[in-house]
C-alpha cells in the first residue's frame, strides 16, 4: 500500500502550568529533510526528537514546530531590581519624569529582566515525546488517505497503457504490412527488374530491423511488476520510479521503430499517461 509524502499533524497537551502544542508538517523530498523550531530551553533533546520523526516519515520535506507556553503562574524570568534602580536613577538625571516612564524605559535595557535556565523535567519530556508521537500518528494517517488517491490515480493511468498497448498489438500486422507495401511502392517507382528473392530478403531483414515483439513482452512485464509492487505492503516510492523510467524506454523504443502514423499516436498517448504517472510518483513515500 503506497503512502503520499503530503500531510499534517497536531497535538496539544496540557500541563499543570504548561500548554505544549506540536505541529508537524510534510512534503515531497528525496530524502529526509527536517527543519525543526524548538524552544531554546529544549535544544538539547532535538537530536532525540529528530529520530523519533525520521523513523516514522522515512522521507520527506518536514517542517516541525514545538510551542510551549506557561499558562500557571511560575515564570522563569525575574526582574533585576538593583539594574533597574540604576538604570531609572541614570535617566532621572538626564531627562527628569515621573517613575512610571522612567520604569517603561529601564525595563528594556539590558540585563533588567534575567531568564534562569530550568532543567528540562523528565516527565515533562515523557509528555512532549508522546505528543510528538500523536501528531506523527495524525500526518502518517493523512498520508495514508491521500496514499489511496494516489494509488487509485497510478492503477488507472498504467491500466490505460495496457490498453493503448493492446491497441499496438492489434495494429502491427497491419503495420508490417503498410512497410512491405511501401517498400513494393518505392520499387516498382524506381522502374527496374529486381531480383525477388534478394528483395525478400532485404524486405525480412528490414522488417526484423523494425520489430518490436521483445519491447512489447518487457512493457508488458514493466506494468505488471507496477502493479504488483503498488500493491506490495510497503511504499516505496523509489522503486515505482525505477520502473516507470523502465516503461518509458520501451515505449520509446516503440515509437521509433514503428514507422506507422497510427501506431505513433498510440505511442504519444502512452507517453501522455506515463507522464501524469512520474508526475504522482515525486509524491510517493
């Protein structure tokens, strides 16, 4: 069951004094790409955090964003009173007022408001770590649904080139024939004796030169191996484009053998279709 690399999660967890809220966001990547935005009291645990996602979204463009805000009444940060005291005295002197300005101003100077370092509490983490586990729970059924989508998408465009291949199969005696008919034609305008057991041998040697039976049998095992692995248990995104980059080059194999008008439009339709397919694919887990 294939899985789209597109999806969103959510979790928020209340705290006797904190709110943690995280959101976690995927796109289309080659690879594993996480961009994580972290309280700086936390920096410490994001090597952890990283691996916990990365084992569950195994690729992708991931933006991950951890919000924690205090909502009891414990705050970190104190206000230096002696610095303020100081810095109030200095500005009295250079421009007099009354203390409520002078305040204003003196909290924004450096140093008036000092933050103290909490250690990061375990059972704070513990519930950090489950939210994050909840959100990726969220973005990974997200993915599965849109997984679906997709899957319904890429079974429907190989099972029209299997069709459009069956329409060239069926044309391709007809095109060999329009070849030997052309070759006659071209002859009898030349106006001269030829030998007919030389001229049929050129004639199979050059219908040989322009068979597409081994084509035809591969794009034909290429589809089924497609549709076998969309339905494997894992999603693997990669190996689908391996294959569909399989199906191209003999389809244009096809078409540059087939010296055929009716056959080359069937052609461009299936490169139509594979196309729309490689398209779906660059969102493929």
């Amino acid at each position: 069951m294939i899985q789209s690399m597109t999806g969103f999660g959510k979790s928020i967890t209340q705290l006797p004094s904190k709110k943690i809220s995280v959101e976690i966001k995927s796109l289309n990547s080659k690879n594993l790409d996480v961009n994580a935005r972290i309280p700086s009291q936390y920096r410490e645990k994001e090597l952890q955090l990283r691996n916990i996602i990365g084992k569950s979204l195994v690729r992708g463009k991931v933006d991950f964003s951890l919000f924690v805000d205090i909502t009891g009444e414990e705050t970190s940060a104190s206000v230096n009173k002696g610095v303020v005291a100081n810095y109030m005295k200095q500005l009295s002197a250079i421009v007099p007022g009354n203390e409520t300005e002078l305040l204003r101003m003196a909290v924004k100077m450096p140093d008036a408001v000092t933050t103290e370092r909490e250690e990061i509490d375990e059972a704070e983490f513990k519930a950090i770590e489950n939210a994050v586990i909840e959100a990726l729970e969220e973005i990974n059924t997200f993915r599965k649904d849109e997984g679906k989508a997709l899957e319904k998408d890429l079974s429907f465009r190989v099972n029209n080139i299997d069709k459009l291949l069956k329409e060239v199969i069926k044309i391709d005696p007809e095109r060999v024939d329009a070849v030997k008919e052309r070759l006659r034609k071209g002859i009898a305008d030349l106006k001269e004796n030829v030998d007919e057991n030389r001229f049929e041998q050129e004639l199979v040697y050059y219908i040989e030169k322009f068979d597409i039976t081994e084509e035809k049998v591969r794009l034909e095992n290429h589809l089924s191996y497609f549709i076998e692995s969309i339905n494997s248990p894992d999603s693997n995104g990669k190996k689908l484009g391996f294959i569909s980059q399989e199906m191209g080059r003999e389809i244009n194999t096809i078409g540059s053998k087939s010296n055929y008008a009716p056959m080359q439009q069937l052609v461009v339709q299936m490169k139509d279709e594979l196309e729309k397919i490689k398209e779906q694919l660059l969102n493929v887990l």
